[in-house]
C-alpha cells in the first residue's frame, strides 16, 4: 500500500467515528438523555480533531510530501474546533480558572439550555444551546464542523478513488 494512502484511510476512519458520534448524539438529544448527549458531544469532538491533527501537515514534513502530491487541503478548515478540543482537553485548567473567577453566580453545566435567555457567558460551563456547544463563556457551533467533515469525507475518497 501506498504511504499516503495510510494517512487518508485513518482520516477517512476518524471521519466516520465523528459521523456517527454526532449521529448518536442527536438520537440523544431527541431522547433527552442530558449525560449522553454530553458524552456524545465530547467523542463527536475528538474525532473531529483527529481528523485535523491527521491532516495538518505542519507537524510533520514527511505526511506533508506524501499528502501535498495527492489530495488538495488548502480550502478544508477544521481549525475552529481546536480550541473547543484544547477547552476539553485542558478541562482540568479551564476549571481551576473558572472555579477561581466563580462569584457565587447561577450556572450550567452540562445542561441543555436552548431557549435560555438573559444569561451571562459566564453562566455556562458546559451546556447545548440549540446546535451550539457553549463552553467556558465562548459559542460553537456544531453544524459547520459536521459539514466540513462531509465535505473532507468526500474529497478525500475521490483521491483514493483517482490514483
């Protein structure tokens, strides 16, 4: 097997586990099992940024020569889910600040909230508004990150598929 092509098959792996992390995290949702959905969320997440890392070339000169001659990802952005993942990843850090900063003031945390009105950012810690993830007072939203995974999913078997 081609080199490059190792590379494509996991991102095109990763991709699928993020289709269907989100998948169950909407069947979640329509059941309203608040936990799952949470849980959900966070694997449709680092999958996501799997797929990023798996395909950021920066990091690697060798995958950047083996990717470059094979499959065009300059118009494919996965960079705003990063800091969502790093929000995650360093939950540890972001909650001793936020512990810290912490007023005595209501708060969510790992509610669903759509609808809500008249909360301050810092109310939520962790909580799904409509399609957007809320987390440490910052917005993301989920639907381009699951379009921008089909979009990727589809450029990246018409590579396989052309050589």
């Amino acid at each position: 097997m081609e080199k490059w092509r190792i590379y494509i098959q996991e991102a095109l792996c990763q991709i699928d586990f993020a289709k269907r992390s989100y998948s169950e995290f909407e069947e979640a949702l329509r059941g309203s099992e608040t936990l799952s959905v949470f849980y959900k969320l966070h694997h449709f997440i680092i999958h996501a940024t799997n797929v990023d890392k798996l395909l950021d070339c920066k990091s690697s000169e060798q995958r950047a020569r083996l990717l470059d001659t094979h499959v065009d990802l300059q118009h494919i952005d996965l960079k705003s889910i990063r800091r969502l993942r790093n929000h995650l990843e360093h939950f540890d850090e972001r909650l001793d600040v936020w512990v810290e900063d912490h007023d005595g003031h209501a708060f969510f945390d790992m509610n669903i909230v759509t609808g809500t009105k008249g909360f301050p950012d810092k109310a939520f810690l962790r909580a799904l508004d409509g399609n957007t993830f809320k987390f440490y007072g910052e917005d993301f939203p989920l639907k381009p990150i699951l379009e921008s995974l089909e979009a990727l999913n589809a450029l990246l078997v018409a590579a396989l598929d052309a050589k």
